[in-house]
C-alpha cells in the first residue's frame, strides 16, 4: 500500500511539438501552470510558440478543446495569420494529434507512479521528462508516424 498527502490540486500543461518541414529537427515547446487553461493563458502559449520558432511559418494541429474555439481565439488566429494556420482535428480522434504521444510517452514515464506532494514537484518531474522528450528528435517524428499524419 502506498500512502501519500498530496499538497496539490491541479497543474495543466500545454504542448506543442514542432517538426522541421525537411525532417532535419524537432522540438518540443512546453508549459505548466497551476489550475486549468484559458483563452488569455492559450494565447499566451501561442505568443511564446512564434518567439520560440522566431516567425516560422507554423501549422498547428489542434482537437476540439473549448479554449480552442472561443471567440476570443479565433480573432486572436485571425490576427496570427502571417504566420500561423490552424487545422482542426476531427472529434474524438486523438489518434491523429502527434501531441497525445508526446503525453503518453510523459505520463507513463516521469509521470507514472509519481508521487509527489507538492504541485511543484510535479511540475519539476513534467519538465524533465520534457526535456528528455525535447532531447530527442528521432522520439518526436515516432509521435508523427505514429499518428499517420506525414509532413
């Protein structure tokens, strides 16, 4: 039996990972924060993507999250397009999003069996094993491969 006092609520993450169009790289762009995500934290996220990816031209795969749809968000993308365009996922098939093996591969990893009892040791657990994910190139393009989906 394992016991444990967590001292924490919820910590969400956002995730985005980034391919070279000619396959020579792959990067991971990752954030926590503590409670959920909203349409000002999402377009925080997406702010912080364009400077990580310095103007690259971006296609961003994304599911069908709420956030994602608001309002809000779609005169934010409105005002992105010099540099961003936004494929909607169909519903309900996380099998097609690269990211959702980015997840898998983090959650049952770092985060499997974790038991930490602080949100920050969470957060700290999360992060590395992003980093190991971001270290890895060949890792990321299985994620694409894996959805079917091809550059």
């Amino acid at each position: 039996m394992l016991l444990t006092h967590f001292g924490w609520k919820r910590m969400s993450m956002a995730g985005a990972v980034c391919y070279a169009p000619n396959r020579s790289d792959a990067a991971i762009v990752f954030q926590t924060r503590p409670g959920a995500y909203n349409d000002d934290l999402l377009i925080e996220f997406i702010t912080e993507l364009d400077d990580f990816l310095n103007g690259a031209k971006v296609t961003l795969l994304w599911d069908g999250l709420p956030s994602h749809r608001s309002k809000k968000m779609r005169k934010f993308l409105a005002s992105q397009r010099h540099w961003l365009v936004v494929e909607r996922l169909p519903a309900y098939a996380p099998e097609l999003n690269p990211v959702e093996g980015m997840w898998g591969n983090l959650k049952g990893t770092e985060l499997a069996n974790c038991c930490a009892e602080t949100i920050d040791e969470v957060q700290d657990v999360a992060h590395r094993g992003m980093r190991r994910i971001g270290s890895d190139a060949e890792l990321a393009y299985a994620f694409l491969g894996q959805s079917g989906l091809s550059l």
